[in-house]
C-alpha cells in the first residue's frame, strides 16, 4: 500500500487524445517541461540529429536524448536512420505534431494534439 495516495482524477484527465494514446494530464506534463519544450523546438524547425538538437537546445547530449525519445515514444516525433559515407549510421528526428490545443469546458480541460501522416 503506497504511503502517498494518488489524487482522483477527473474524467477527462483519464481520456486519450486522439492521436497520441495520451492523457490530456500527460500531455500537459510532457510540455510543461522547459526542455522538452526547447528540444521540439529545435525539430519542429527542420528534422536534426540528436547532437545537432543538444546543440540548437543548448542542453546537454543526455537530456536532448532523454526527450526525444519521450516525444517518440509519445508518437509526437518520428525517426529515420541514414548512413554516412563513413559508414557510420545517424538518427533523424522530425516532429510530426501540427497542432496542440488545450480546451476549457464546465472546469473541465482536454488537450488534442493534430499529427501529420
């Protein structure tokens, strides 16, 4: 039995997004973080390799990671490997969210986030 309970959640913090499986509270979380923010910044402006995001980001290598892959597996970001001349192989990231909106109804909110195909 966990010390600390977990605060009910209302209806419509446990309904999914449309596109992503997402709660809206989810959702909020992931964009509420400063870097994350920053991080889909850097890909929503052209498709990048994770050192070029760190270095767009100005964060470190490890964090620009870290929330790539919370993007990709929120389904907000998608990947491509290439292979270089030298052989060696690189990771592509490119945001494929279009839209996040955020409604507020009755004291309830839903947040919708659009993606390309």
């Amino acid at each position: 039995m966990s010390a600390h309970p977990k605060a009910p959640q209302s209806k419509h913090q446990s309904e999914r997004t449309e596109t992503n499986g997402l709660t809206t509270a989810e959702l909020l979380d992931l964009f509420g973080d400063e870097y994350t923010r920053r991080v889909y910044e850097a890909i929503a402006e052209q498709a990048r390799s994770g050192r070029d995001v760190a270095e767009v980001a100005d964060i470190s290598r490890p964090t620009a990671y870290r929330r790539l892959n919370d993007l990709r597996d929120a389904g907000l970001v998608r990947t491509e490997m290439t292979i270089c001349e030298d052989g060696h192989h690189r990771e592509r990231f490119e945001a494929v969210a279009t839209s996040l909106s955020v409604s507020l109804d009755d004291g309830s909110m839903d947040a919708r986030v659009s993606v390309t195909d």
